[in-house]
C-alpha cells in the first residue's frame, strides 16, 4: 500500500489529483479548506480509499492539527502533493496601487504554507518508501522566463515556493527522497474566482499529466529538484 496526501482538494487540480491518485490505489489523505465544498466528501463516499481532512495551510496551529490527525490515520506518507494555492490580484504594473496586505497573504499561503505543510509532514515522509514531495509552483515562479509586469503576489509566492523546495529537497535527497516544482498548465478552475474559460486543459488532464510525469517517468535524483510543467518538460528557474 502506498500513503500520499494532497492539499487544495476542494475542487480544481486538487480534487483530480485525489481521484487519480485513489485510482492507482494509494490510500490519500484529501485535505479541504473549505468545509462547505462537497465534491471530496462524496468522492471519498463512494471509494475506500480516501480520507478527508480539513486544513487552512495559512495558519500555524492548523497545519499542526492538520499533522497529528493525519499521524493518527496513516503510518507513512510515500507522496505529498502540495497543491494549495491562491492567486491574489493580477495588476496590470507597478503604477496600480498595489494591496501589500494580500500579497502578504499570497506569499504566505503559496510559499510558507507549503513549507508548513512538508515540515509538519517530515516525519511521516521519513517512514514512507519513496519520500517525495510534488509542489505545484507555476510558470509564474520562473525568474529566468519572467514577462509579466504585474501579478507580484502571485509571481513573487511561486519563486519562493521554488527555493523552499530546492531547500527541501537538500535534505529529502540525502534520505531517499526528493522534490518536484510541476506547472500544472493552463487550468480550467476557478483560482481566478470564475471558471476560467481561457485556459487549455482541464483539471484531469493536468492531473493525470502531473502524475504520469512523477510517479511513471525515470528522473535521476539531481543536486537540485526538478522544474518541470505537466507534460514532463523542464522550465527554467
Ligand atoms: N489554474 C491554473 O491555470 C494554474 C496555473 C499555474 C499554477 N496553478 C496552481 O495550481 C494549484 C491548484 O490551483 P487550481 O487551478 O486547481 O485552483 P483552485 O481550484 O482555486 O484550487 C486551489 C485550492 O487551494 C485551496 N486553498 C486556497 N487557500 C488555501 C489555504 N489557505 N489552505 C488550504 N487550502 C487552500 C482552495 O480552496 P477554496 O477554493 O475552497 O478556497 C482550492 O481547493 C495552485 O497552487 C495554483 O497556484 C494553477
């Protein structure tokens, strides 16, 4: 039996990830932030093999719960995929009154909440066969392929979401483990507080990509993790 957990299971890319994931036949933890969302809640009615739990990754005190309730109901973790994530304002520049607090926000949730969830998490990882964490960053995180003028909360959060995980995966590689940054695509939800019909792909299609891409393709383990988008191809940092 493989263990993996999931954040951001609400709905979107999340909510796919768990499906899939229980299709291969992992046992997931589905962690929700927003207990009025249904759709894991009946997923996991209808199969045996997820289990949800309720965590807003902003805060201290709830990753930690989030942790002791998750060590009481799994004996490992093999996977950790740190899906949650908030998008924040899309300015057009720096001349637009820029909201400091919500990109406080953003780089907390996007960037500390992710670090929150992996330490917190340590521990069962360690007794997990293959200790992997999957952050899903974005194109947006890049610095090297950076052409926005906006979008600072969000640009700025992925970046730092990619050097937690290269700090992570320092410590995960000298154990047997190791860290992927995946860009999940363009992605039909609703991070943009609509659906956003502009985008490519649906969430199964990112889902399944990003799984095929980390579970089913050979990848040495490097010094540093790998960057890589849904289909498997490599970003630059
Ligand atoms: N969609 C795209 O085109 C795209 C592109 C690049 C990267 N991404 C990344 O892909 C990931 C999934 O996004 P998505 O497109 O599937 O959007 P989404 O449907 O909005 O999913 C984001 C999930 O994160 C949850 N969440 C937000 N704040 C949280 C918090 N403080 N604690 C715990 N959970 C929280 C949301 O819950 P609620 O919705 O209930 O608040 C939701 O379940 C995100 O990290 C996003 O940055 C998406």
């Amino acid at each position: 039996m493989k263990y993996a957990l999931v954040t951001g299971c609400d709905h979107g890319v999340g909510l796919s990830l768990a499906a899939q994931l229980s299709d291969r036949g992992y046992l997931v933890a589905a962690c929700r932030l927003d207990d009025q969302e249904t759709q894991i809640e009946s997923l996991a009615a209808q199969r045996q093999n997820i289990r949800v739990f309720d965590v807003d990754i902003s805060l201290d005190e709830s990753v930690a719960a989030l942790c002791r309730a998750v060590e009481a109901a799994f004996p490992a973790l093999d996977l950790v995929i740190n899906n949650a994530g908030i998008l924040g304002r899309m300015e057009s520049g720096p001349d637009e009154a820029l909201d400091y607090a919500l990109m406080q926000r953003v780089i907390n949730v996007n960037a500390v909440g992710t670090l929150r969830v992996t330490t917190g998490l340590l521990p069962l990882l360690r007794k997990g066969t293959d200790k992997t964490v999957v952050n899903i960053s974005s194109e947006a995180g890049s610095i090297a392929d950076c052409e926005r003028v906006g979008w600072f909360g969000y640009c700025m959060s992925k970046a730092a979401n990619n050097m937690q995980g290269a700090l992570i995966h320092n410590t995960l590689r000298r154990e047997g483990g190791r860290v992927f940054q995946v860009h999940p695509g363009h992605v039909a939800t609703f991070m943009r507080g609509h659906l956003d019909t502009t985008a490519r792909i649906t969430p199964e299609v990112s889902a399944s990509g990003i799984l095929r891409t980390v579970l089913d393709t050979p990848h040495e383990v490097g010094e540093r993790p790998l960057y890589l988008d849904y289909t498997g191809k490599e970003l630059p940092w």
